[in-house]
C-alpha cells in the first residue's frame, strides 16, 4: 500500500516537471529561430548595402591625348562629368586633346562625379611681345591683339619706374617654351612714400601741438572748437587721423578743442 502510495506521489510530481521541460525546449526553439532570422536579415542587409555601392561606382578610363568632346561623350555614359580647368599650349598633345587628368585613370569613382582635366590649346602659335617699360593699359591692348590674355597684376614699390609702368613679365619676351596663353605683369607703384604712426596730441593744448606739428611736416587743416568741456580753453579733445594709425608726411589733422 505504501509502495503505491509512493508511485502515485512520484508520478504527480514528475507530470507537471516534464511539462515545464518541454516548455523551456520550446521557447528555447523559438530564441534559435529568430536568432537565425536576424543572423539572415544582417546578411542580406550588408550584402545589399555593398551592392549599391558597388553598383554606383565606375572605373574611370584614361581620358589622355582623347579629344575633349569624345571624352565627354565617354564620361557622360558613365554617368560621370568632364570639367575643364585650364587649357595650355602644348607640342606633345593637339589642340582640345586631354593632358592630364584628375582622378587618374583606373580609379573607382561614385557616378556623378567630376573628371578634372587640362586641355592642350596645341603648339604655341604666338610670339611673346616685349611689353616691360610700357603702361598696363597699352600692354592689355597689344597682349590681346597677339592672342594673348592678362593674367597675374602684381604691384610694387620701384623708385627707378614711374607708377603704373611694367617692369617685369613673364614669360619673357625671349621664352622659347609658352605653356599658357596669358602674360603676368610686376608693375611699378613708383617710389614708396614715407609713412610714420600718427602721434597722439590729445590733452595737449592746440598752440603747444602747433610746433611738433610744423615740423615734422604735417599741417592743421581745420580745428572745431566744442563747448561744454571741463578740460581748459584750447586743450585738443579729439583728432583725425586717429593716434596710432599710419600716416604720409601730406597728413593734415583735424581737432576739436576746448572753448
């Protein structure tokens, strides 16, 4: 009775700890499954992702020595675009030939993107004109009339040219090589005027500046006089050229003065 007694106890408390077992089996069934869909899902993703990428890349072909327009053509139906940057004279390429370009060839580029080339403009067909001694606006009229452009102004102080005369140009009038079509110009701005910091006369009285004024060069050009101020008659309230900034030995002050 007793052996029973037990038998029936065991198999009550068996049932219900297989239940729970089979239960975690399942759940533990169901974790795996959507652990392998989104081990699936990352892959399709990734896998996706680099071939769109991959998709919207070219290889970009060597465009030098090709004709501008044909290469234009050739970029276009890749989906990429041709951008001049400069154009040159050149022996090696002919005239609207491709000298070089910018990515080089072989390079993987996203559609859409710009091709930076140089195009020859052919071999140079000009001959250089000395323009060194003339002013900058006769050496525009005869750059252009020899198929010439103006390129580069520089300026700089030259005591032995007067203001706006060409003293250097380059290239030279003696250049046997011309790589681009445009002549840069160093012009004269003459000789440098002296230039000094200006001085501060405020708080000093008008009649005591008068002198220093005098003779370092300068001169008075107008003095206002102000009232209402508590500083003494004739001391200088304010001046123009403000102290501290440059001046030219022509400078003529303003101030404003105590009444």
């Amino acid at each position: 009775m007793i052996d029973g007694l037990s038998a029936v106890l065991v198999k009550s408390a068996y049932g219900p700890f297989m239940k729970l077992l089979e239960r975690i089996r399942f759940l533990f069934r169901i974790i795996l499954l959507f652990t392998f869909l989104a081990a699936v899902a990352l892959v399709s993703a990734i896998t996706t992702i680099k071939l769109t990428i991959e998709g919207n890349q070219e290889t970009l072909p060597d465009l030098v020595g090709v004709n501008l327009e044909e290469a234009r053509r050739e970029a276009s139906g890749l989906g990429l675009e041709v951008k001049v940057e400069d154009k040159l004279f050149s022996r090696k390429y002919a005239a609207d030939e491709i000298i070089s370009q910018e990515p080089p060839p072989e390079t993987k580029v996203k559609t859409g993107q710009h091709v930076h080339v140089l195009v020859s403009l052919g071999s140079p067909r000009v001959v250089i004109p000395d323009l060194v001694g003339r002013s900058v606006r006769v050496a525009q009229i005869l750059a252009v009339q020899r198929g010439l452009t103006v390129g580069d102004v520089a300026e700089i102080y030259w005591p032995q040219a007067p203001v706006n005369q060409i003293v250097a140009q380059d290239p030279s009038a003696s250049s046997a090589e011309v790589r681009s079509p445009a002549v840069n110009f160093l012009v004269s701005l003459g000789k440098e005027t002296p230039s000094y910091v200006c001085p501060d006369f405020v708080g000093m009285k008008l009649d005591s500046a008068r002198a220093p004024i005098s003779t370092a060069g300068f001169t008075i050009d107008k003095v206002d006089t102000v009232s209402g101020s508590t500083s003494p008659p004739g001391t200088i309230l304010s001046q123009t050229p403000v102290p501290g900034t440059k001046i030219s030995g022509h400078t003529a002050f303003t101030f404003q003065v105590g009444k």
